[in-house]
C-alpha cells in the first residue's frame, strides 16, 4: 500500500480524500495556491506546499508544480480529485515518468474514452446504445449545419474536451444554428484550450442517469448501480440520488452491462462513471464517461457501505476487487444537494466572502462533505461550492424529509448561499413524484414564483424584534472601538439575564 | 430605546415601532405599543433566538451596503431600515429617503482604505462616505440620506466587521 | 399521528428527539432551565419555555411545571429522552391523567421491569437467567452480611432506584462490608431519594451485552440486536459497539429470545434495553431493564438503519411493527465514544465553560450527535457529555480507523474534553482484540503509563513557535481596549500574507 | 520580535528562542537561531496553524490561570511560559520565578468583579491581582513573580475573554 499521497485538489474534494487516506494510515501531502493557505485541506493535511498564484491556471493546472512538490515530499502515489488536472491525461503521463502511481484510469483509457468524441466511438463498438449525431469533431459550420438539417432539429453542439455544460448549445432550429456554433467553439475554447465541437440529437425532457462502474488491474470490472442526476440547473447537476427512482432491477442490469461492456471495450481500470440519457420509454443512450470520482459518489456510497475513494487506492496499489462486491445490494435511499455560495435572488451570481456564523446541521442519516469553517474566507477565484449535503433514509421520503431537517438548521451568515432552492425543490409536487427530467429544474425557476403569501404570524414580529434589537446593539457599540462581534455578544448575556425574567 | 422598523418582504413594507424599556427588574418589549413576552438573545454572530410567546425564532441579521439590513429565518426574508431612536421628531410617514440621525454600517468584514468625508460635511443621499476593502474589492459605502456628516467612527487602514458603525449622518 | 410533541429533557437528547420530529412533521416544545435559554434543543425547537433555576429538581424534575407546558401548549404527546424523569413512572401517571400519551412503556411495565428487584423477579418468573443472589430490598445489614458469606465474596451492593453506577458499591471481603453497606445506602439515598439496596454476588470480569428491544401495543416485541458495552470508567459506559465481537448468532439469538421472554413476560411496549452480563464462556445473566431509550441507541441505528426515536414515536401512535423489522440484519459494524466536558489528566473533573473554538469532524461513516455549538457556555448543573461520536464501517477495524480520524479532526477550545481517553483507549491492542470487560478500562487507567517518547521531530518546534506568536499577539493586542480574537484574526491575516513570501 | 519559550512536556522542560524578524519582504522566523521555513496563521480563535517545513501543524494555544499557556497538538501536550521580549537583560536560566515584565492573562472568558491592586502597588509572587467571574466562581489572577504593578488592563465591570491581557507586572 501506498506510503503517502498527494492530493492535487482543493476545497471538500481534497479534503474528503485526506480523510480516506488517513482512515488507510496513509500520510497526506496538499497543495495551496496563495488564496487557500487557511483553507481546511491545508490545515488536515500532513504536509502542505504552497503552488503559486489565486488562478487556477497558475497553481492548480500546474503539473510541473505538482510533480515537483509530489517528488521533493517523497510521494508515492497522486489522486487528482474531480476537476483541475482530473481529466487531463498529461498528468498520469507525468506520473509514469516520474514513476508515481496515478490514482485513475491510464493515460490510454483516459484518451478512449474521456474525449466525448472517442468515447461515442468505443459505445458503438461495445454495442451500446448512443445518441444519434457525429462522432468526430467537425471544423466546417456548413458541413455541420447540413447535417443538423438531415438529423432534424433540435440538435445540440458540445464542446470536444467538455465537460459541465461549458461548450454547449442546444439549437433549436436553422437560423439559431449559425450563432450558436461560434458561442459554443468561443466558449469551449476559453474553458478548454480546444475549439472542437460536434453535433447530436437533442434529446427532450430526457433523466440524466449514470452507472457508477469499478474496474480493477486484474480484468474485473462492476457496477455500483445507478445515479438520478436529472435535476440540473444550466446542465449542471444539484440534486442527485440513487437508486433512481424510475430504474426497474431490469433496466438497472441492462444499464449496468451496457457500462461494464465500455469499460471493458477501453481497457479501462478504476473508477469511471458512464453518463447516460433515459427517454420517457425508458431507452437509455450513452452519453459520456467520466473518467474520475464525481462530485455526486457519496449517494452511491451511502446505499452501498462502500468507501469509493480507498476502493480507488486500493485498485491503484493493484489490489484486486473481491468478488464479493458484484452482489452488492443497495439500501435504502440517498440523496446530495450541492450548497453553493451564490445567490438564488440574483441569478445564482457567486457570493464569495467571509463565513461570519456557521452551524451545521449533524445527526440520523446526514452526512457531509466539506471544506469550509466558521471564520474562513471563501476564495472568489474557484468553483463556490461549500458543502455537500448527504442524506440517506429507508425509503425516499425518510431521505427527503431528512434534507429538508437538515437544511432549516443548516445556518450560515456572512455570505449568501443557495440553500432555498433546495428548500424549494424538495417541496416541488414534480419532485417528490420524481417526474423530473434535465431540463425540469431551469423550466421551474423560468415559471413565474407562486403569489407571495404573508408569513405566518409571528415571524414578522420577531424579525422586526430582531432588526431593532440589532439597531440597539450597534448604536451601543458604536460608542467603542474595535470589532464588536465578541463585545455585543457578551453584552447580550448580559441583557439576557434580564429579559428572562420579563413577565 | 425606542425604534422604527421599516421591514419590507414579499408582500410589501409594514412599520413597526419596537420599544427595549429599562425597568426596575430588567427590559420589557413593547411592539407597536402593546407589551409583549418576548426573550431575545443573540447567540452568535448575526443570529438571533427570539422566544416570542413561546415560539422559537432563529434570526439571521446582515448589514447590506445600502446600510439597510438583511432579516431572514427559515424560508422567510426582510430587507429593514431601522430608524436610530434620537431621530424621533417631525420625520414624515413612508419618506422615500431615510430620515433622522441615521448609523451607517459597513456590510462586510473587511479594511477601510479611505475616508471620503469629514465629520461636519454636507452629503448628498447617495454619496459616498468611507471605501472598505474586502476580498480584493473596493466598496465605497454611500450616505443613505442628505444631510450632515455627525461622526466618523472609523479611521483609514483599521480593520472592520460585518455589521459595525462605520460614521453617522444626521 | 401527533400533532405537538413535548420533550421533557435537555442537552443531544432533546435535540436528537425535535430531529426525529421534525422529519415527521410534528411541532416540538422545549422546555429550558435558565441556564438553557441558549442551548441548542431551545433553538432548533417550534417552541420553548421557561420551567425554572438551574438545578434539575427546580427544573427538570418538575413534572408539575412539564404538564402545565404541555397543557398550555396542547401538547398531545411527551417523549421523556434518557436520565430525568424518563423512568419516573409519575410522569406518565401524571400524562394518563392530563390524557397525554407518554412515549414509553405503561405506569405498569416500568414498575414491573424497571426497579433492578421487580426486574429479577419477572426474568426469574420469564426463565431468563439471572445473577445469584437477593431479589428483594433488605433492611437490615446483618442480614444481608449473613447472605454475603453463604454467597461468597466478592459480592455487589446496588441500589433499588439506581442506575449508572450511583450507590453501588463491589465488597471484596467480610472486613470491608459494612463500609460498603453504608456508602451504597448513603449515596443512593443522596442519588435517588431511595436508601434501598440489594445484594448480588459479583462476576469477576464479565461483559456487558445488552439487547435493544421494542414492542407494539398489538403484541409483537421484537429483538434489534445486541450493543457491547463493556468499556466502562467507573460503571459508566464510554464506548458502544454493534455488533459484539464476541456474540456468535447462536448466542445472538438466544439472548434476544430471552430479552422477548421478558418483554413478553412484563407486557412491555416501546422501546426497552435488556442488560445482560457475559462472562468468559458466553452464559448470560440478566442485569436490568432500562425502560427507555438509550444513550447508545444510535450504533443499533447505524448497524440496522432504523430511526429508534422515530419507531418509538409510531408504537406511542398506536401504529404496528411490521413484521419485516422481524428479519432485520445488521450492516457493518457502529462505534460511539461518549465526549464530555471533563479533565483526563485531572482524574476526569468535569470542566464547564465557554467554547470558545470549535471544528466538527464529518465525512464518510461519521455521525455526530450532539447539544453544542461555538460560543455556547457549557453550563456546570447537569451531565457534562458533549456529543456522541458516531462512526460506521464495512469491518470493526474500519470503523475504528474513521473513528480515529474524526477525533483527530475533532477541536474544541476553551474547555477540556476527554478526546485523549479515546485516542489512547482505540489504539490499545486489548480493546483491538476486543478482550475487554466492565472493569478492562479502570485497569488500563490505573496501570501506570507506558514511559514517555519524545514527541516527533517538529512538534515540539511547532509548539514553541506558536506558544510565542501567541504572545507576540497578545503583547501587540494589550495596547487595545475590548476584547481581542477578532482583531488579532485580522491582524494574523495581514502578517500571514507577508509570513507566506517568507524565503 | 524575541521570546524565550519554556516547553514542558511529558519528557521535561526545553528552552527555545523564537524571533519574529520584520525584514522587507515580510517576517522571517529565526528559531535557537536558525532561520526556518515557517508559515504561521491563527485560523480560530486559540487555534494556530503551522507550515514547518512543509508539515502541517494545527496547535491549540490555552491560557491558564496562572499565566501558563496550555499547547495542545493532536496527542502532545505542553505547558509553555512566554517571556516578554522587553524583559530580555540579566534574567537567570531555568529560575523558579518568572522573569522580566509578566503580562498577566484572564485563563477564561468572564467579568472582572474586583481589581486587587493598583498600578504601582508591589506585588509577591502568588498574590492576587484581580478577580474574574466566570460560571458563578470567582477565580483569583495572581501575579506570576514579585514585582511592580505596572500597567491594569481592564475595568471592574468588564467582560473579558480568555487569553485577554488583564494585567503587566514588571
């Protein structure tokens, strides 16, 4: 086994495979770029070096950087988490030079199968059913737009080396077609340094479900079962849960070959997860592979009982899967909502700032996964995702009504956070019927809100209450000097003892 | 302590008069002139438990730019303005500009890189008064009325919180 | 099912009760001692209310303050949590004739099974076997002393009312009974306004293993499994484990039979603990019934998945166990380490205070139970247990590893905890081979400690190095009015960005 | 910015100097007087984080009621006596009492009930200077040497946290 690692990742990714490694008694090494010295992965890590400058591009897409901390700290092995370096195959080829394990698949397999493109071609071949549309990237708009007009629109463009909705176009008919080829080849090349994009079918009102597969050195490879990720808000996924509950114990073994059939077809070894698009007939298409641990691995986890990121490290020190986990049977119900800092009144525009108050909410069936603390700063240089929030219950319902418990005493004050669209989702008729599809969440936030209703009584009071109460602290504060968070609240002991005894 | 709540959510603004009255065995809370049983304590920073006749409120309070405050509990939210008590004489109902002595605060933690006023200076609702520095960003903190600038509670370069005094206008 | 639901207690329990509540959608009453009106179950509750001072039988105890809550609020049930009045069989009197359900057992079952005598009674009567010894309360000390010599030292004096180890006093020898006697009757009296003790003979070594059971109204009890308890300082249990590493199925099966006997046998409904001791060749005996719910209920919630607050709640309903609880079988392996607000290093001296600092652990397999939050005053009148940390895994051994790795993560500044009791005790090769019994931990406690090793290199230059910026702040802080941690943050914030560049 | 530190832990008591050197770029930690690769930040209150050498430390600084910090990592525990830099002419090694100007900390959060001395007054070793309250107990401050009273910190009447100056004895 593997002596120490270095995680090539930040915020609660880093942080989560910190925790697997020490669980293994496997000492930890992190990276910082300057913004991040206080973050949480620097503080539980063994050992932390510093990569350079805020953006990305400059510390934590730096593999020279990287392989240099990883060979000066004595590592023996590199897991790059999910974004960042994840997916980009010049970091397992680095590996291999320097003689370090790459914690993923091969540089071969990342290359068959994480391109869009190459992966679409590897589906056909595994006799795996696709979405209609061009394998190869397409330099020539005219040449694509012919063939949209043949497929018949909508058609969607996506970027070649995407990934998370950037680089992609839905066209609705042959007069957007021309503008939004050039957005989606400009955007995939600010978000990837590669212009190339194809052309599919458009799908409409199709669930986004994927198939978590493992693969070992040895030639085996399973399933995991699925994930329900269809709830998405500008094709990014947040809310997912397994098992999906649309998934018959058919579909489930139809979907979970058809995953294995690719694996196997790429040669490919450790965790992969295989994208697929599910119509209203239950016909699934091949959508991508994703090469890595996602975000969303906890709700497979929490059905399982299995640890997926020391499953990683062990396939990666070549340990081999005990066949016992073939017959894995999910249990229970699991369900993730991705806590973002950003604004749900205002467009969801990213609120980075200082967490001035926190209380998380802990207890039966919650978990989660994070990488914040009360008093930190959130960096405004990188993806504002805070927490993931992982409930787990014997049935569906128990689940949501547990992430709904959690998020009411989930408090954090100081930055704005997205947590009442989920409070809105989880309440949502369609939602709790599962009648959801990728586009289900962005038709919902279009649709004119509700007519506001008046609070029940009581809350206004107390919020005036509350607001004037502040009004007295800070008009007695503003007499001293000095931060006065800690002063007003010792005042208010103060206060307090009196105001109990109010009649 | 008497204070004008101006507390607006979805369904439109409400004024409330909140009264803190000394008394000889500790506060009483008075709401729009009648005595209520309310037990308000803040236990921790911006969060405020408030047991009003027995239900429990947990209270978000946060300091925007403008000043005003944010209020939220649950899935409920306020934007306020809170009228400072000393300003009580002759202000008119529903003005669209603050009246009377008002606090401003600075909405985030941060340093204050600039004073743009002194204490004694006309400002214009709207003028800038003080620049706090927070996350690499410059936020120049406005006047939320005309008036006179009666205090400056902060100096150039000392760091503040979310939520403290930054000057008074009157 | 119930509309409002009072929870007669304080601290993780009451909290952990509003959760389960809550995610069945009835409103929660707390009630607060004045030293709890900042405590976390009177902010997470619907509503809260005054019931008096500080100490317990001013507050608390109170049944006559509790009811009339109850009744002001319309409460239509009252969940008593563990300690208390939760085996205080006036409480659900006092609710039979406020025509309030009681969540628990009938007036009549609490008394028949409750009291340590009654309850060896009806396991004698129910077959199930006990301790030798003295079924009833004995008046007089010659008398018992007579008994104690035809018994054979060492014998075990408890008191009738007792429980957790108060007025309960082991007597090695003849010489030292009347000593005994005296300090047993005294501290019971003190403990539970009751003198009465009993006399049984004492096993030297054994285990502690008891049964979580429940039984609905409809006369279905059922058996969830066993939890070893034998990691006890000073007869209090400190850490719980599901399953037992000792219990083979057979035995698993018997001692439930015999736990349902019992509960049969007492007409018993809702949920209850059978107590057993174990010794060396795995014969049971029956040791007490408790007639509530447990502190350590959650390892037999994380081992079956089922919500036991949330059942107990159904069974007061009225509503049935379905027989499918019947065939329930165990996942995994759950761990709970009791951490409370006590000095190790000082002979465990309870330490209230403020907290100033606080970072919980989360993750993978980590549950957190627990009534406090940063800034709150940890107040000095009642049990000083913080949080249960819970952790689940695949195997015992890795659960120990993440529990080791959540103490790890685990801070709290301002008070002493007893984290260091479990960090030495989890790495102890008896308690990794699991060859403990009631008094396993006082040994280790009072063998004297393996001699000291310098700390690893590094450590100690770390301490000296934070030790003096702590007074370089303090120094720079002296200068200024108010209290400091903020400021001082900021100020480490601009030193960090300079210490950063440092060569 | 110099401190002699006095380490006692289970293996006995060490002596380190540690300097915070301002210099152009920034400070720079000189430790027994090797200049060393340290990072050092107050990420909580009482919780210091360390970069030593790339190795992540995380330390728990505690004061103590007789002026003594408590330092805590992971499983190591120490006691640790800071000496004030301005104290640095003439003091004996390893002496029993504490040397130069003692700055006098509140070992928990509370109230300050009562000031003992006034500035000026000599002091004894062990005697006390003021009186915190905290969870209804009164707990005495005493001085760490015998000396002068040179400077009070605080107020009766004011709430203080731990680790908050109270006091200097020089």
């Amino acid at each position: 086994m593997f002596k120490k690692i270095l995680i090539a990742n930040r915020g609660e990714i880093a942080v989560r495979i910190e925790r697997a490694c020490h669980e293994l008694g496997i000492m930890t090494v992190a990276v910082f770029s300057d913004v991040d010295r206080n973050s949480l992965h620097v503080r539980l890590a063994n050992e932390a070096y510093p990569i350079g400058p805020a953006p990305s591009r400059e510390s934590y897409l730096r593999i020279d950087k990287i392989m240099d901390v990883a060979r000066r700290a004595g590592c023996d092995a590199i897991h790059p988490g999910y974004g960042f370096l994840a997916e980009n195959a010049e970091l397992p080829r680095a590996c291999a030079d320097a003689g370090i394990t790459f914690i993923g698949p091969s540089v071969e397999a990342m290359e068959a199968m994480g391109s869009k493109t190459a992966g679409k071609q590897l589906a056909r071949r595994a006799d795996v059913p696709t979405v209609p549309g061009t394998d190869t990237a397409l330099e020539n708009p005219e040449e694509v737009q012919a063939l949209a007009r043949s497929m018949g629109y909508p058609v969607v463009l996506k970027a070649v080396a995407g990934g998370g909705g950037k680089g992609m176009r839905v066209v609705a008919n042959d007069a957007a077609f021309t503008a939004a080829w050039r957005d989606a080849s400009s955007e995939a090349l600010n978000a990837f340094g590669d212009a190339r994009v194809f052309l599919e079918k458009y799908l409409v009102a199709p669930r986004h479900i994927e198939i978590q597969i493992f693969a070992d050195a040895h030639g085996r490879v399973v399933s995991l079962g699925e994930r329900e990720c269809s709830v998405q808000r500008r094709h990014q996924k947040v809310v997912e849960e397994a098992p999906s509950p649309v998934v018959t114990p058919d579909l489930r073994r139809k979907m979970g070959d058809a995953a294995v059939r690719l694996a196997r077809a790429g040669g490919y070894v450790n965790a992969g997860t295989v994208e697929f698009l599910v119509d209203a007939q239950l016909n699934f298409y091949f959508l991508e592979v994703n090469t890595r641990l996602q975000v969303e691995h906890p709700v497979t986890e929490q059905v399982t009982g299995l640890d997926l990121v020391k499953l990683q490290i062990a396939i990666a020190a070549g340990h081999r899967l005990p066949f016992a986990w073939e017959t894995i049977t999910p249990r229970g119900h699991a369900m993730e909502v991705r806590l973002y800092a950003e604004d749900p009144d205002n467009n969801f525009f990213p609120c980075p700032g200082k967490i001035v108050a926190r209380h998380a909410p802990t207890g039966p069936g919650i978990r989660l996964d994070e990488g914040v603390y009360e008093g930190w700063t959130v960096p405004m240089e990188y993806d504002p995702l805070l927490s993931k929030l992982i409930a787990w219950g014997n049935s569906r319902e128990e689940t949501i009504a547990r992430l709904r418990r959690a998020l009411d005493e989930y408090t954090i004050t100081g930055i704005r956070t997205n947590v009442s669209l989920f409070r809105r989702i989880l309440t949502e008729p369609e939602f709790l019927r599962s009648e959801i599809h990728t586009k289900w969440l962005d038709d919902l936030l279009a649709r004119p809100r509700p007519a506001p209703t008046s609070p029940e009584s009581g809350i206004e009071e107390a919020s005036a209450i509350a607001a004037a109460f502040w009004g007295a602290t800070q008009t007695r504060n503003s007499a001293e000097s000095g931060p006065q968070t800690t002063a007003s609240r010792w005042k208010l002991e103060g206060r307090r003892e009196q105001l109990d005894r109010t009649p | 302590m008497k204070f004008e709540v101006h507390l607006t959510g979805t369904v439109g603004t409400k004024t409330h008069v909140v009264d803190f009255e000394e008394h000889e065995n500790g506060h009483r809370v008075t709401l729009d002139g009648k005595l209520i049983d309310a037990d308000v304590v803040q236990v921790a920073a911006n969060t405020i438990s408030i047991l009003l006749d027995g239900k429990s409120y947990e209270i978000h309070v946060t300091p925007m730019i403008d000043g005003k405050l944010k209020v939220q509990t649950g899935p409920e939210e306020f934007t306020a303005e809170v009228q400072d008590p000393r300003a009580w004489r002759g202000r008119k109902h529903g003005a669209q500009e603050a009246q009377g002595r008002q606090q401003v605060m600075s909405p985030m933690p941060g340093k204050v890189i600039r004073l743009l006023v002194n204490v004694g200076d006309e400002v214009e609702a709207g003028q800038g008064l003080v620049v706090v520095e927070a996350m690499k960003m410059q936020n120049e903190i406005r006047s939320p009325k005309k008036g006179k600038v009666e205090r400056m509670l902060v100096s150039e370069g000392q760091n503040v919180n979310a939520g403290e005094a930054l000057a008074w206008v009157e």
